[in-house]
C-alpha cells in the first residue's frame, strides 16, 4: 500500500498557487503591496482564513499597509517548496501528457520535465513543447544510472502498475499520478492520485443543485 502522509492544513495549501498567481500580476503591476482584504475577494474568501492562510508562511503584514509583494510571493513559495527545483520524467505523451509538457508555470513551481516517454512509434523521436519523446522500452536504461525523484504518471489505467513497477526499480520515490487507478506501492513511495473526474463530480452536483442542470 502507498505511504500514508498525513499533510496538515490542506485546504489551505491548495489555495496556496491561487494567492502566487494574483500576487505575481500584482507585482508584475508594480504593486508593492497586497492587502488580506484585496485577496480575500480575489479569492470569495473571508479575510480572517486569508491571514490564517499568510500565517502558515511566516511573512507578517503591518496594519493599513497590508503584506510586501515580493516577500508574501517568496514566503508562498517556500512555504510550498517551489523555491526548489524537483525533476521529474513524463511517461505518456498523449493528450493530457502533451498538454502537461505545454504547462509553462511548471518551472515557475520548481518542477522541470528532463525526460518524456511514450509506446507510440509514430511519437517517439518526435518533440512535444521542447520535450523530446524517449521509447519507452528504453525507459530503465535512460533513468536508471540517474533517475528524477518523481514521476508523472500519465499512461492508460491497465498499464500504470507495471509502469510504476519499473520507475521504482530504477529508483523513482514519488509519483504524480494522472492514470484512473490506484497504484500498489511500497511504503516509503509517495503517491499523489489526481481523479479528473472528482472535479466534474463537484461542478455537476452544484449544477444540479442550483437547478441549472
């Protein structure tokens, strides 16, 4: 079974990317500072969970003035980890893979795509947003003598577990995993189950509620 990691403050660390976004227009826009207020409606939040969420960051604001930009920016991203870099190799160039790889704040988080594979021969060699695509049956030979801490899983759901049997083999520790099943690991593997359709799921029952569907 994958490592069971229980990660504090969730709710609060999945609003995280939504405060670095308005705050880097923000200072894009010369503003020097940001107020809890400002963000709070941004955000259709009360200001109180906005100055809990700034709290877990260390980076005070002063009263009146509000938070400096660049320190709440720089606080954020520590807070998160992205002020370092973690590697990670893309396995499935397939329409989402493809559109992973087109993600360009990617390395504004701190994650960088060193290496992309795929079982399709006609996308093999072929370059996808700057990304070449590897064979996938030279997948353990690529990674093994150096391989990225995490994966991304992005592959159809009844080959994800022997995918993920072979990257562990090479050393992989963490997988973000976009493939509809869940993954048997080992317990010191992370794993981090995205299910596209629970969002669907969320937006359809509202639909539904508010009588709009």
């Amino acid at each position: 079974m994958a490592a069971r990691i229980k990660v504090l403050n969730t709710p609060s660390m999945r609003r995280m990317p939504s405060y670095l976004h308005k705050l880097m227009l923000m200072h894009a826009a010369g503003e020097k500072h940001a107020s809890a207020t400002k963000l709070a409606e941004y955000m259709d939040l009360d200001t109180i969970i906005v100055r809990k969420d700034f709290e877990l960051t260390g980076i005070q604001g002063r009263p009146g003035v509000g938070y400096k930009t660049d320190e709440l920016i720089d606080g954020i991203r520590r807070y998160l980890g992205w002020n370092i870099t973690c590697e990670a190799c893309l396995v499935g160039a397939g329409s989402l893979g493809s559109a992973l790889l087109g993600h360009e704040e990617f390395m504004e988080y701190g994650l960088k795509i060193t290496n992309v594979f795929d079982s399709d021969p006609a996308k093999v060699g072929s370059m996808i947003h700057g990304h070449l695509v590897e064979d996938v049956r030279k997948m353990t030979q690529v990674l093994k003598p150096a391989p990225p801490p995490l994966a991304i899983l992005c592959v159809s759901p009844h080959c994800a577990q022997m995918v993920a049997d072979e990257l562990i083999e090479c050393g992989v520790k963490a997988f973000w995993n976009f493939a509809n099943v869940c993954l048997q690991v080992p317990p010191d593997i992370i794993v981090q189950r995205e299910v596209i359709a629970g969002g669907f799921a969320l937006l359809s029952v509202k639909l539904t509620q508010s009588g709009i569907k």
